[in-house]
C-alpha cells in the first residue's frame, strides 16, 4: 500500500481524500498554521528589522545557536534557519559574510509565571569585532513536541494526564534521561507501545543498526559519514498515530515543495519506513550522513556541534469529525502539549494526502549519532 500525508480541512478536497483513503494506508500531514517557533522567532526578527533600518543595514549574518552540554542537544541550526527565514520574510537579506550577526543560545527553563517547562531562546547582535550591538529581548516555547525536537528528550506522556502531570515527566526526562532498548527498537519504556529503528543501507540492502546507552541514560549510535539510512517508525497502539520527526531540530519536510506538511501518519499496529528528506509526494531524499558542508542542516545554515539527534514524536490521531481515543484528554487536541545529516540520492518514496485531527504528544524517543562503538553487525533487512 502507498502512505500519504495528511492536510487541513478544505471542503473541496473531501471526495478525494474519501476516495484515496480506501486506496491508502500511510500519511503525512501539514500543519493548520505556523509553527509556535516560527511565531517567536518572527517576533524576534521584527527587532533585529528595526535595528538594521536604524542602522541603514539591509543584510545580517545569522549564526549559530547553541544548547548546555548536558542537552547534548543539534538543534541549532534549525533555529538558526528559521530565524532566516523570518528575516528574510520580512525583506532582509541573510548572508554568511555581513557587518552584523544574529547568534544565541537555547535551554530548557521553568517558566515563572505559567511554573511550566520551556525551551529559552536568547540572541543577541554582534558587530564583526564581536562587540555586542543589541540584546534581544527572550523568547519560550512551550509546546512539548516542538521542545521534544529541540532538547532531544526521549519521554513517555500520559495523554490524559493534566498540564502538570505532563510537566512533570517531561522534567524528569530532561534531568534524568532513560530510554528502553531492546536489539534495534529504540523507544521511551519497554511497555511504550512507539519506537523507532534506524536501518543503514549495505550492498546487501538496508540493516537495522543497534544503539547502545551512555552513561547519561541517552541512546546512541554509529553512523559513517556517506552513509546512507532509512528511520523506521514503530506504532505498536490501537490508535493511528501522527509521528514528528526531525533530524538536528530540522522537521523532515524542512526541505519539501510542499511547505505545510509536518507529520507522517503511521496506522494503528503497523509501522512505516521513512527513507528521506520529503521533497514532492512522489520523491524523497535520502537521509546521509556527510561532513557539515554538505549536509541539508548545513544548507540550513551551519553549526557548531558535534552530535547528530533524531528525533520521532507520536501522538495519536483519527479522522477529521469523528471520536478521538478514550484517553485522549478532553479539549487538550494538539496544544502544549561532528557529522550532520544530507541529502542523498533521491529515493522512490510516493505519497497521497489525507484529513486527521491530532492528539497530544504521546511519546518522543531520540537516538544520538556518531558518539558510539564501532556499529554491531545485525541481520540484514529492507527497508
């Protein structure tokens, strides 16, 4: 069967999608506005606009954003491009060499005034002296699946729990990190029904990899520069589920033609292999691992650090009007609740969309790259 990607509701898409839903089985799905961090950073990019006009400055160089060692966290060049993006929105030009740069930091913070989980992001400009020209005023994310991509936590959430109940084991994920792995699956708790497997392409065809745990509780695995790799997503639950992956903080659809996609929709009791990049419905790129200057983060905009994260968020999902999960909590839908990765060789990977209401985040399991022993040799398997 083919997958597909789910979309908004639009009345004149309703016969279709009924006719390519008995046709169908996999999908992605885009997003119903811009995301949380697009709306903080576009407020951010305002600042940096007035700024340059002040100045009489038309271009700024947006730099690196980096996360505290103990996040072990790649998430800033995602950052770092949609920040350019906004900019560029706005009519600034982003370039690499400018006589102003934008450059910050992340971290995950406990918000005085809602006492909720957050991920902080401070920037500030600098001159080509690296004085400092402006302090930018912060700004927080709080939606948890957004965090989950940023931060790199692998939790498990109960989806009925309250807002401090969530809190809590989101906390508690970040300061103590656990991860259950079992051969090649990799996910939150050994009774978490999601999970993922990363398959690495050999010439004898894809092989499922295994990664092994650090001292910290995070899981991690080796992956060769040029390699190629393929993320396996795992719903094991009675409920279909929309998956958000992304590969250092960049959603998988970072690159695609169609801007709005966000999420795959994997069916209940089945499991979807993703092989790339989502360029069009009907192609992909392949996921490689390549040295920063040929990786799709660093056709982002370049970084700093030196591990890889990939990072698969589920929450549950169902038809668009119909009954949501039992234990899908009431009027909680969606809400808060080294080497880098490349584009590939394009990969036959076709795709049709569908309509679905989205949960709150279920799960979110992450795998480090290229800070482990050498791989361990594993039976081989397609992809």
């Amino acid at each position: 069967m083919l997958p597909f990607p789910a979309r908004r509701p639009i009345k004149a898409y309703a016969i279709v999608l009924m006719l390519l839903l008995a046709a169908s089985t996999f999908a992605s799905r885009p997003a119903h506005a811009a995301s949380d961090l697009n709306l903080e950073l576009a407020e951010m990019a305002k600042k940096i606009k007035l700024l340059l006009d002040q100045k009489g400055v038309d271009a700024i160089a947006v730099g690196d954003f980096t996360a505290p060692a103990k996040l072990a966290a790649s998430a800033g060049p995602a950052i770092a491009k949609c920040l350019a993006d906004e900019l560029k929105t706005l009519g600034v030009t982003v370039k690499r060499r400018a006589e102003l740069e934008v450059n910050g930091r992340y971290q995950d913070v406990d918000d005085k005034d809602t006492k909720l989980l957050a991920v902080q992001i401070k920037a500030h400009v600098v001159d080509h002296t690296g004085d400092e020209i402006m302090t930018l005023e912060p700004r927080a994310i709080f939606n948890i699946t957004t965090i989950a991509s940023l931060t790199g936590v692998t939790v498990a959430m109960p989806a009925d729990g309250t807002d401090k109940e969530r809190n809590e084991a989101l906390a508690d994920a970040l300061d103590k990190p656990e991860v259950h792995l079992a051969s090649t699956r990799i996910s939150a708790a050994a009774d978490s029904p999601y999970a993922v497997e990363i398959q690495v392409k050999s010439a004898e065809g894809y092989r499922p990899r295994a990664a092994s745990k650090d001292d910290d509780g995070l899981a991690f695995l080796k992956i060769l520069r040029s390699e190629i790799y393929a993320i396996k997503l795992i719903n094991d639950s009675p409920y279909d589920a929309a998956v958000t992956v992304t590969i250092d903080g960049l959603n998988i659809f970072a690159f695609s033609d169609h801007k709005n996609y966000t999420h795959y929709i994997v069916p209940s009791k089945q499991a979807l292999v993703v092989p790339g990049w989502h360029r069009t419905n009907q192609v992909s790129d392949s996921f490689q691992v390549t040295e920063y200057a040929k990786s799709a983060v660093a056709e982002a905009l370049p970084s700093s650090t030196t591990v890889g994260t990939i990072t698969a968020s589920f929450a549950a999902a169902w038809a668009k009007d119909s009954v949501p999960p039992d234990d899908e909590a009431p009027g909680k839908k969606g809400g808060r609740n080294g080497n880098a990765t490349g584009k590939g060789p394009p990969v036959d990977f076709k795709l049709v969309e569908v309509v679905r209401d989205i949960g709150r985040l279920r799960a979110s399991v992450s795998v480090r790259y290229n800070k482990d022993e050498d791989p361990k040799d594993l039976p081989g398997g397609k992809p």
